[in-house]
C-alpha cells in the first residue's frame, strides 16, 4: 500500500493551482534569464584552434558550416577511452535529433572529444547518431576548463572515490584517473565578420536542459 498522501480530486486541484502560480513564476524568470544570457559580452577567439574532421583538419569558424552560430558539446571521450562517457552519450541521444531544427534556425550544433577521429566516428555509427563529431586537441578542452590535470585531480583522488565513477570509468574501458580527467560542457560562438566570439560556457547541472528526459522525470510521481 503507498505510504504517500491521499487527496480528493478538489484537494489536488487545489494544490494543482497553487503550483502552477510557482511554475509560471519560474517560467518567467528562465526567460529573463536566456536574455541576460544573450546580453553577456562576447569575447573574441585569438587562439587558433584545429580540428580533426571527416573531411579534413577544420578551424573554429570552419565549423560554423555557413551559419553564423555554433554549440559545441565537450563529450568525455579522451585517448584512453574505449566507449564514450555513458552519460554524455545519453546527452547525445537527445542532442542529435535536434541537429536540422537547429540548422533552420542558423545554428550548428555538434561533439568535440579529445579521442581520436577514427575511434569516435565508429562509436558514433554504433550508437546511430546523426550528427558531427571532432576530434580536438587538448587546449581546446583545456582553455574552457574541461580538462584536468593529475596535479589538479591529487585532492579528488586522494579521497574515496564514489562508486559511481569507477563504475562509469569501467565502462568506457579506462581507469578512474583517465576518466575523471575529462570534463563535458557545452560552449557556444558567434560568428560576425570574419571573427568568432565565445558567448557562452557551462557544465554540471547547467548541462540539464540538454537533457530532456530529466524534466520528464521531474514530472513523474517518484
């Protein structure tokens, strides 16, 4: 029997209604939020980076694909790995179904790991995503704060490892150290006249709404 509380139908719409003035409250405050997101300054990309492709070595704007914006998600995925992050790859599932709505709306949306191309292009047809993928190198990663060093990582690993992450390091066939040493994230550019911007970077829990069967399961009754 559920220890949960029991209501009548107009005890739930009542709290139904109260909750909805809260969501609504929250709605608002995400959209005020995505325009101070949109006013934050754009910092110009002095540094050349370059990228492993299927049809070449690409630069930064060359990624871009005509559009005048760009997201790029940092999947875990480094040298030693030899299956992608499993939760970057449930973050990919969502991810590569938007990639043509994307697309009409001027915006190029692809995977950046620090693997090698080859090994990257066969787990992607593995897992049967249509999207991009690059293979780039460390600064790339590093300059935005995913990717770590052994020194950097002492305090973690000197620690109690959780569970958790030796499990998720099993699974991409490296160890903790290998593992933890790649970070995921999202960044995204603009492209105006020639020169790319950075506008925007997050990771941890600022990578949710790329998730969308969280808020599903936030909607669920447990």
């Amino acid at each position: 029997m559920t220890e949960h509380r029991i209501g009548t139908q107009e005890e739930w719409k009542a709290k139904r209604d109260e909750l909805l003035i809260e969501e609504k409250e929250l709605t608002r405050r995400g959209d005020e939020l995505a325009r101070k997101r949109r006013e934050l300054p754009w910092v110009p990309v002095e540094k050349e980076y370059h990228f492993e492709t299927e049809t070449g070595t690409k630069t930064l704007s060359d990624l871009f694909h005509g559009r005048s914006q760009l997201l790029v998600y940092h999947f875990m995925f480094g040298p030693p790995y030899e299956a992608g992050c499993p939760v970057c790859s449930s973050i990919a599932d969502t991810l590569a179904p938007q990639v043509p709505h994307l697309k009409a709306r001027d915006t190029t949306l692809l995977l950046a790991s620090r693997a090698p191309l080859a090994k990257l292009i066969a787990y992607r047809k593995r897992m049967g995503w249509g999207i991009d993928w690059v293979s780039c190198g460390s600064d790339f990663n590093r300059d935005l704060g995913f990717l770590s060093t052994e020194e950097e990582l002492k305090p973690f690993l000197a620690g109690e490892i959780p569970p958790t992450v030796e499990l998720l390091a099993g699974m991409c066939g490296t160890d903790v150290l290998g593992y933890v040493t790649e970070g995921p994230g999202l960044s995204a550019y603009a492209l105006s006249d020639g020169t790319v911007y950075r506008t925007y970077v997050t990771t941890a829990r600022g990578l949710e709404p790329a998730m969308a069967y969280y808020a599903l399961l936030d909607r669920t009754p447990r």
